[in-house]
DNA sequence: TAGGCCATCTGGTCCT
DNA sequence: AGGACCAGATGGCCTA
C-alpha cells in the first residue's frame, strides 16, 4: 500500500457497536455448557440464565456441534477444523480485497489533487459524502437558476450540510471529533496539504470548479 | 520510537 | 452446513 504521505489524519474511527440484542443463541456466557467465550461479542451472549432460554440454547448448541452425528475422531476434527478456517481465510481474504476494490474505485472518480494523492480509507468515505453533497448543492442551485427562483440558502437551512448532522446514517462516519465541529470531514482533507476536498471554497482543483463557485 | 494505516487471521453471529 | 459479515488481535511498513 501506499503509505500515508504527510501523517495520518486527525481523525478516530469510533465503532458503534450497538447492535441489537439478537437473542440467546449460543448460551455459552451464562450457561454451563459453553466454550471459552470470546472476548470480543459479550454484547452477545447468552442472558437468559432463567427458564428455558438456556435449554434451548443448549439444544441449539448441540446441533451446532454435531447433535447425535456419528462421532469423529480427534484427528479427523482437527484436520477438517484447519481446512474450514483455511477456507474462511480465504473467502475473508477475498472479500476484503473486493471491498477494496470498491474503494478504489470510489478513489478513482473523486477529485484529489495531486492526481496520484491516494486516500486513506476512512478519507474516502468522508470526501465521497461530502462529494456527494456538494455536487447535489449544485445541481439544486442550478435548478434555482435555471427556473429564475431566488437561492433560499437560509442560514442552517432546510438543506444542511453534511456537519450538519441531517445526513441521516452517514453522521456516523464521523469521528467524535469532527462531530463536536473541531475537525470537519473536509478540514481533515485539508490538513494534507495538496489534497483538496470538493467542499472546500479555499480547493481549486485544475480543471474543475471549486465548490466555492456555485454558491 | 511512537503512532497511523493496512492486511490478515480468527472466532462469533446471522442467514440461506 | 456453509457462506457472509463483523470486530478484535496481531504484526509489518512507513513517517515524523
């Protein structure tokens, strides 16, 4: 990879792990029968110490291990263990490649300057939503133009911005950080000098106009 | 050397 | 049962 030319940004990526409680599936955290639980997904685990839920979790967990199949020997488990993590190795390895893949698409139609300034991931996210953004500002303020109507452009109006806070999920992409207004998702593109976010009314790529000059 | 970014491995969970 | 998805852990590489 190419690595960060100018320092990383000063940005955290925060993750919101607060999935819903998806039921008692496994029982292993609170119910005897139980694996060594991983340290990562007690969020998940098994609550439901009372009443049936650790019954059921445990006939589930059962199932899971094979139920009342014909019994392996510890070789033949362990060898078919290795090539089922092999292959999950594999197909994880796969989909990360293709999701990068995506980003670097995503990369290739966004305007940085210098050309060859690769983004970091989380960079491309930020910059494609605020992308995003600026462009739609500019197709609705061409439709004002075009149909003669006056551009309301209200202070923290109906349209927002994408620091605003009304960009819905995408609000989540951002850092504690920027989300306090200390380091907006364009001013942490700008904190690498010669990498322009499309927002900035200061970016002028060659060839393209700044966001600054459709307002 | 510390810190950031990344790729990879791994185990848990959900879905088909 | 197997695949997809997710998040934590780990180690390598690079820069300030």
């Amino acid at each position: 990879m190419a690595p960060h030319p100018l320092g990383a940004p000063t940005v955290q990526v925060t993750h919101e792990t607060e999935q819903p409680f998806l039921g008692a599936l496994h029982g292993e955290a609170t119910c005897a029968a139980s694996a060594p639980p991983s340290p990562a997904h007690t969020p998940r685990d098994c609550t439901e110490t009372e009443g049936g839920g650790c019954r059921v979790a445990a006939r589930k967990l059962r199932a899971r291990r094979g139920g009342r199949s014909r019994p392996k020997s510890e070789l033949a488990l362990s060898k078919q263990r290795r090539s089922r993590r092999k292959k999950a190795n594999d197909r994880e390895r796969n989909r990360m490649h293709n999701l990068n893949s995506a980003l670097d698409a995503l990369r290739g139609v966004l305007p940085t300057f210098p050309d060859d300034a690769k983004l970091t991931k989380i960079e491309t996210l930020r910059f494609a939503h605020n992308y995003i953004w600026a462009l739609t500002q500019t197709l609705r303020l061409a439709d004002h133009n075009f149909y003669g109507l006056e551009s309301p452009a209200p202070p923290g109006g109906e349209l927002g911005s994408p620091d605003s806070g009304s960009s819905g999920d995408w609000g989540s992409l951002y850092s504690p950080v920027s989300q306090t207004g200390s380091l907006s998702p364009a001013a942490s593109l700008e904190e690498r000098p010669g990498l322009c976010a499309p927002t900035s009314p200061t970016c002028l790529r060659p060839g393209s106009l700044a966001f600054s000059d459709f307002l």
